[in-house]
C-alpha cells in the first residue's frame, strides 16, 4: 500500500515540475530573421522572418543548422552587408556568435519567446 502511495506522489511530483519548455532550436534554423525595429520585453528587439518595408535600416541574422552565423547589416554606404561567422550553443537558446573577420567581436546572442514567424532577440557583448 505504501508503495502505491509513494510512487502516486512521486508521479504527482515529476507532472507538477514539468514546464513548457522553450521551442527546439530547429525552429529557428536556416531562417532570415529580420529587425522589426519594435522593442521586446527586457531588452530584446523583434524580429520577423519575413523583411519589413523598411529600405534605410537593414538588420537580421540566420543560424544555419551546419553552425554557420550570417548577419545582414548596412554598410558603410547604406549597402546591404552580410557578415559570415559561426554559432555554438550556450544553453537553452544561447549562441557563442564567432565572426570570420577576426575585427569584428563576437557576441551572445540570445532568443526568447521563439515562434514560427517572430522572435525576440538581444545581442550581449
């Protein structure tokens, strides 16, 4: 009878501990993921997968699946720039962003409240 008890509170136990975990990374890979240029919660900007008409500010980013980083940027001329890099990840959607370019810091880039066409993003440096 103990038994039964025991492993009745423990199950009890381990389906009261169990929260939504945050979405599979694969949710997010090999996506442009574009600035919204809309503030998120503590910090972190939107961003959408598909561009927004906005001509002059140009920002986002893609995780490839092989740990390749791309990041879209304007350069010095207004002109669409990408900067090729790697990811590694850090933990529950947190990626070690290395860039090619050995000039160019590297940053953590971190992702919450990951959906099928929006994120939230914020780069920690």
């Amino acid at each position: 009878m103990r038994y039964l008890l025991y492993s009745s509170a423990a199950a009890l136990l381990t389906l009261a501990g169990c929260q939504k975990s945050d979405p599979e990374p694969a949710a997010i890979l090999n996506q442009d993921w574009f600035n919204t240029f809309e503030p998120g919660s503590k910090g972190y900007t939107i961003f959408a997968n598909t561009r927004q008409n906005q001509p002059r500010r140009y920002y986002g980013f893609r995780l490839n699946a092989d740990g390749t980083y791309l990041e879209y940027d304007l350069g010095p001329v207004d002109v669409p720039v990408e900067r090729p890099g790697t990811w590694r990840r850090e933990g529950n959607l947190k990626y070690r962003i290395t860039f090619t370019d050995p000039d160019r810091s590297g940053y953590l880039l971190r992702i919450s409240n990951a959906q099928d066409k929006q994120l939230q993003a914020r780069r920690d440096y």
